[in-house]
C-alpha cells in the first residue's frame, strides 16, 4: 500500500511534470514558427534524404516537415529516424503498402507523410484523439495546448498536420499548406475534415 510520503511525493511531482509538459510544447510551437518566412515554397517531390537527420532545402518542402522540423529545433529529435526504426520493427502496422504500394520502409520519404506520421503518434501513446467517422468541421473534444499537433482531410482526402501555436480563443496553427510555412488561424480549417489530435513530447521517447 503506497505510503503517505510516496503519495505525497506524487501530488508534488504531477504539476512539476505538466510543467515540463507545457515548456516542451511551447519550444515546439516557436520551433514551428520560426520558419515562417524561411520556409517559403511547397515541393512534394521524392528527394533522397541523408540518414539520420536528412532533410531537403528548407526554403521548401511540405506541411509534414514543418513538424519534422520543429522536433528537431526544439527536441533534437528526429522524426526520420524515429518513425524509420518503427517501421522497421513493425512494417505492417503502417499503410506504406495499401496506400503506396511499398514493400519495406523508405527512409527518405516514410516520415514526410501523414499517414505514417499518424501511425507513429498513435504507437508512441501520443494520440489524444481521432476521428471514428471523419465529418466536415469536427474538431478534436479535448481542449488544445499549445505544441499540440493537429491531422485533417483537406477537401476531404488530403491528409495535412500542423502544429498549434497558440489555443484556447484565438487558436492558431504553423503549417504549410503549399505557398511555405505560414502562422494561420485555426478557423481556416473548419472547411475541412479534422482526423487526428496528438500530444508528443520529448519524455515520450526519453
């Protein structure tokens, strides 16, 4: 049976954790934001990647390596590395074969896509919410907090993510969306189809 003091201590560490929590989603959120400007293009050509830490120009690219990006800014984590490993150890978790007709990960392009992205956040524990029957202008029950990463359909069957740079009235999302990374209101969206709500942090893969 836990004891007072564990008890206790456990009371003291859960703000201390949420914390931490909110500083790392932050640090994510300006890491996003900071390539507003920088990032002014949109290219989803196949490009072969170095390995670990490859990445195309970063005067281009598309809406996934904002996220991928922003994680290793603020994180040093990198997505490319992270969801390569996990496809390697669990291929058949991901579409990669229905949706691309692929037989085994690819290291330059797995990450940049959302649909392997969304697989990998809901393995990592990281998925708050998702769609059970995608509609128009359905948004996520649970409140938002800033670092949060958001999945939709564009026009219905785009897959798209963004990171949220600021919740509660006056949302607002880093994305790219195909003119460069912009900061952009999240109302903007409520003409497309929201699937995911994920809540990744460094601790999750410490």
């Amino acid at each position: 049976m836990p004891t007072r003091r564990v008890l206790l201590g456990g009371l003291l560490a859960a703000p201390a954790w949420r914390a931490r929590a909110a500083v790392s989603g932050q640090a994510l959120a300006r890491a996003a934001r900071a390539q507003v400007g920088v990032t002014t293009g949109y290219d989803p050509s196949y490009a072969r990647l170095a390995y670990p830490g490859g990445d195309v120009g970063r005067a281009t690219g598309v809406c996934a390596d904002v996220v991928i990006r922003a994680a290793r800014d603020a994180w040093g984590l990198d997505l490319q590395r992270l969801v390569h490993e996990d496809m390697v150890r669990a291929f058949s978790a991901y579409p990669s074969r229905r949706a691309w007709g692929l037989s085994r990960p690819d290291a330059n392009i797995d990450h940049r896509r959302v649909l392997n992205l969304e697989t990998y956040w809901a393995r990592s524990g990281a998925q708050l919410w998702r769609a059970a029957a995608p509609a128009l202008g359905k948004v996520s029950p649970h409140p938002l907090a800033v670092g949060d990463i958001l999945t939709w359909r564009v026009a219905g069957t785009l897959p798209h993510v963004g990171v949220v740079t600021a919740a509660g009235d006056g949302s607002r999302v880093a994305h790219n969306i195909g003119a460069g990374a912009r900061e952009e209101s999240l109302a903007m969206f409520a003409a497309h189809t929201a699937v995911g709500h994920y809540r990744w942090r460094p601790a999750d893969k410490a």
